[in-house]
C-alpha cells in the first residue's frame, strides 16, 4: 500500500500546522473509481493556531478565546464522480472556550 502511505504522509504534512500531536490512528484508504477515505481518531488540534485563524491577535471579532480542541473521531471521504464530493464526520467533539 505504498499509494496509501504517500496519501497518509501528505495529509499529515497539510494538517500539521492545526494539530497539536499527531493523531493517535490514521488510516488512508484510497479509491481510484470508489470514494477515498480516511479516518483520524484522537486528534487534538493546536488551540494557538486555531486563535489565530479566528482573529484572536485583532481587535475582536471572535468574543472568544480557543483553550482547547479535540475530537473522538473524523472522518473525510471524497469522490470526483458522486455528490457530494467531499463529506465530513466529525464524531466525539470537546471544545474548551473563555469569554474574554
């Protein structure tokens, strides 16, 4: 499964800058004429860079800052021949917040 283990390695390389850790399982199965999967358990995302992307650092837009983030479970599947191309399940969601 070489095409399976390049896949894994991009869309970690890409999620990177989000998670806080690597997840604790992911597991890449592509589909050349089907839908492709992947499947993340355990994953923590990076509460700085989520900030960041909702304007923390500006005057605020946001009425909130993120203190922690994490998810049981996620899961994308995409296909270029159905629709929708792309779905998301998101399973098992935690998210920390204070008001400022």
């Amino acid at each position: 499964m070489v095409l399976a283990e390049a896949l894994r390695a991009r869309l970690l390389a890409a999620l990177r800058p989000w998670l806080a850790a690597d997840p604790a399982e992911l597991r890449v199965e592509p589909g050349l004429l089907a839908r492709s999967r992947a499947v993340a358990r355990g994953v923590e995302l990076d509460a700085a860079a989520l900030n960041a992307g909702a304007g923390a650092g500006e005057p605020a837009p946001w009425p909130a800052t993120i203190d922690r983030a994490a998810a049981a479970e996620v899961e994308l599947a995409a296909s270029p021949w159905a629709a929708p191309a792309v779905d998301a399940v998101v399973r098992g969601v935690h998210v920390a917040l204070t008001l400022r």
